[in-house]
C-alpha cells in the first residue's frame, strides 16, 4: 500500500548523502534494516520506485533515509537532491531480509552501510551494542557516512578502510579472503554484508571459505 509522506527535513550527511526526514503513516511499523520501494510525488517521477532503507529508530515519530544522491544517473536519487521540507515521497510497506540475528560482524561498503544504520542505532538504544563490530570500507574518507556516530558508540569496535586514497591513515585495500583471515578470528558469528552487489558476492563467497555457515550470512537476497 502506497502511503503519502511529507518531508520534515533535509541534511547534508557527507558531500554526496542527504538524510531525509519525513512523516510517519499511523500504524506505520518496520523492522531495522528493512527497506521499502520509494517514488517522488511529482508528475513523471511516481512510477519511477527506487529501494531505500529506514536509518531511523522503530520507535521514532518520524521516518528517516539516509541516501546517496547520483547526479549522473538523471535519475531518482539527482531528483531527491533537489528536494526541500514540505515536499512529499511515496512510500510502499517495507520488505527486506536484513535483520538483527545475533551479535556478530558488520560488514559494508558506502552506501551498503544503511540497514546497518538503524539495527547498530537500535543496538546502542537498548544497551548491547557491546561486542560487536564495523567493518567499512569506502573510497576515500569524506565518503564515510556517519563516522562520528561510529566512533561515539561505545564498545563497538570499528574498523574503516579506504580503497582510493593512499595517503590516509586509515587501512587501504579490498576485504577479500586474505583481509578476513588477517582480521577476523572467530568464523562462529553472525556476518551481516551489504554493499555493491560485486562486493556482497565475493565476502559471503570468502566468509563460507573460511569456515562461516552459510546459515549465519545475512545480506540482501
Ligand atoms: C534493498 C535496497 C536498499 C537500499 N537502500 C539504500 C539507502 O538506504 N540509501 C541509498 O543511498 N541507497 C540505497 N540503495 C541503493 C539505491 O536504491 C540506488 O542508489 C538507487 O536506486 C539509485 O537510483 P537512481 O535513480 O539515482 O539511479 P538509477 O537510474 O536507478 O541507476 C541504477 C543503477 O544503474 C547504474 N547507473 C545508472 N546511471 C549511471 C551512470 N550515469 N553512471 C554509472 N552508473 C549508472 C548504477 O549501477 C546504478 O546503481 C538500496 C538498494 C537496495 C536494493
């Protein structure tokens, strides 16, 4: 069912991500991590629904996406760009296979960071972010989403990369099985994976190499 929500609020995350704030439905209820299919409510962009993820808590009174605008696609998220409080999204019912499982590892690549936006926020709300952790990988620095929030939960442990940016202090390179064998001790846990479909791929494919259960891989299927 289509729901019609007002903008409440737009902000500059980084360079290129906008979070928007907007209207909760009455009875509108989701799970952290899941998504739902969302158009602009403008002539000649309704039908066009992209999926985006709820970064807000489950019990706020509003909703909340945090998005990376494309201005090269001409598509949805260059239009979203353009818009300002007052304007209005379409929103579908959320769906979605990521969900809280078990303490475990988190890992994503740019935008794939969002589901992982509001289960970690939802986590540190109840207490029990402890003993979990971030593994985040962008290009360069200014493209990291949220750092701050990161490194303000306590007792979660973080660890970013950079791909394209050698002179930064943070580690450099790709998560591949080599990275994962450095990294990562225990294969028991749950492993939460959300990027580029490219990136997802190949960890789940490293991950089960080196012992994780396929039962315990979460990610968009
Ligand atoms: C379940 C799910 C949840 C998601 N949640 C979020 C979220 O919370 N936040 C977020 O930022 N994103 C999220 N995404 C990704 C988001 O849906 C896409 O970024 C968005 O659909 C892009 O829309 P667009 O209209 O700007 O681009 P589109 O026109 O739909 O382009 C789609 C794809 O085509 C390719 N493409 C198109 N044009 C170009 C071009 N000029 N150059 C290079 N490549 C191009 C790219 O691969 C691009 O991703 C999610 C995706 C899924 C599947």
């Amino acid at each position: 069912m289509a729901h019609r929500v007002r903008i409440t609020g737009v902000e500059d995350v980084t360079h290129d991500v906008r979070r928007f704030s907007f209207e909760r439905p009455a009875g509108f209820v989701f799970e952290p991590g899941q998504a739902t299919d969302v158009a602009i409510d403008r002539d000649g962009w309704r039908d066009e629904k992209r999926p985006f993820t709820f970064t807000g808590l489950k019990d706020w009174d509003h909703l909340e996406f945090t998005i990376k605008i494309y201005p090269d696609h001409g598509g949805v998220t260059n239009q979203l760009g353009g818009l300002k409080k007052g304007d209005a999204l379409l929103i579908e019912d959320p769906w979605g296979t990521i969900r809280y499982k078990g303490r475990g590892t988190f890992i994503a690549g740019g935008a794939g960071v969002t589901p992982f936006i509001a289960i970690l926020r939802d986590l540190e709300d109840r207490g029990e972010i402890a003993g979990h952790r971030l593994i985040f990988s962008n290009r360069t620095e200014r493209d990291i989403i949220l750092r701050e929030t990161w490194e303000a939960m306590q007792g979660l442990d973080r660890l970013f990369l950079v791909t394209d940016e050698p002179a930064s202090r943070l580690a450099g390179g790709r998560i591949d099985a080599d990275f994962l064998k450095r990294n990562i001790r225990d294969f028991g846990q749950h492993f939460y994976v959300c990027g580029p479909d490219g990136m997802v791929a190949d960890v789940n494919a490293a991950l089960k190499e080196l012992g994780a259960s396929p039962d315990a891989l979460v990610f968009e299927r």
